[in-house]
C-alpha cells in the first residue's frame, strides 16, 4: 500500500492514517509527555508558498530570537536524538546561525538559553509528523517576528512513512528559523511527497539575509 504526507499549512507536517500496530512501533515507554506549558499556538490555515519567498512569520511561523538558537533535546527517543543534532550541525551550522544542543534537559525554559525545545511522543492519531508553535513570547512585526522560544514535536504513532526522522526534524526546525513551505523537492521545506534532509539555495540564502 502506497504511502504519502502532505502538507496544508505551515508549521505542520501532516501524515496518513496508521495502524494500532504501526503507531506502537516507535512509542517509547519509558516516557510520556506532561503536558505543563502555557502554549500559545498561532498556527493557521494557509496556501503553500513559492519557493523564491518561502520566508518569514505568519500563519504559524516565527523567527528564531537571534543567530545563536540554543536547542534544547527533552526526552526524544534515538532516532530524533541524532536527527536533532544533524540538523543542528549539519543543517543550521553552515549558515549565519551558530546554535547549541543541549542534550538530556527536562523542561523548555528562556531562562535556560532554551530557544528550540524539541520533543517527541506517540501524540495518537492527529494527522502530522511534526508541528512547530511559539510557546514562549514573540515580538516584532510581520514578516519578521520573532519568538523567544519555539517548540518543536515530533509524533511517534506514525511511522513507515516517506520521510525519515532526519527529514522530518530538517522541515519543524526549518520553520523554527522562518522557513515557510517549498514546492521545490530539493527542499526538507517542500509540500510535496518525499523531501531529502537538506535545504536547497533559496532556503540558505533566507535564513543568512535574516541572521
């Protein structure tokens, strides 16, 4: 059976329908999530962008608060671990940003330099892969507010899908940075199918023109 993801809004990377079976194959039973933040969740409803603009806040989106993002890892499970450090390495580090991880933390705080918070869990059946909201304070104006603390989960009740946990952390911490939805494949930012763990020139050209 073929299996797709598709996006129709920023900040959520939304995912098929799983079995009973398939959704306990990435849980990890020695944590669940509590639920304590004060989240104020922006994201709306929007069009994909084009690729030549796929930047900047609104409708979900926000910038990170300055070019040395501090990312905080909250009890993610081995594949999201390593993902969330790629990214960190691999995908924000050969920009303008110069971030941090900070492995084995146990809450999402400002005042800990936390400015991405990543998180995983079997959230159930919601319909996306991944999400990212601003649960700390933004400021600014659109197209460029910016927001103190961005959290970013990834959902373990979906798996066998067309993208990897490396891609999928790529794309929610792309839109932690700014980043809007792509149509170019080239792209982890891309609304279409299969995306490779990377983004393309116009993704790196945005975030340095922003940092």
């Amino acid at each position: 059976m073929g299996v797709r993801a598709s996006e129709i809004e920023q900040g959520r990377l939304h995912a098929p329908t799983r079995s009973t079976a398939q959704r306990s194959a990435w849980r990890s039973p020695a944590w669940r999530q509590v639920r304590v933040l004060v989240v104020t969740v922006l994201a709306v409803a929007v069009p994909a962008v084009a690729s030549a603009s796929n930047f900047g806040s609104g409708g979900g989106i926000f910038l990170a608060e300055d070019s040395t993002p501090g990312i905080a890892r909250l009890s993610l499970t081995n594949g999201f671990v390593n993902a969330v450090t790629y990214v960190a390495t691999s995908v924000y580090d050969p920009t303008d940003l110069n971030s941090s991880v900070q492995a084995n933390q146990t809450n999402c705080a400002d005042a800990l330099g936390h400015d991405v918070c990543a998180f995983d869990d079997a959230y159930g059946v919601t319909g996306w892969l991944g999400i990212m909201d601003c649960v700390g304070t933004p400021f600014g104006a659109d197209p460029t507010v910016r927001c103190t603390r961005n959290r970013v989960r990834f959902n373990l009740s979906y798996v066998a899908t067309v993208n990897s946990p490396h891609s999928v952390a790529c794309h929610e911490m792309g839109h932690a940075v700014g980043l809007r939805h792509t149509a170019l494949t080239s792209s982890c930012l891309s609304n279409v199918g299969a995306f490779p763990p990377v983004w393309n020139a116009h993704d790196v050209a945005h975030v340095n023109a922003n940092y």
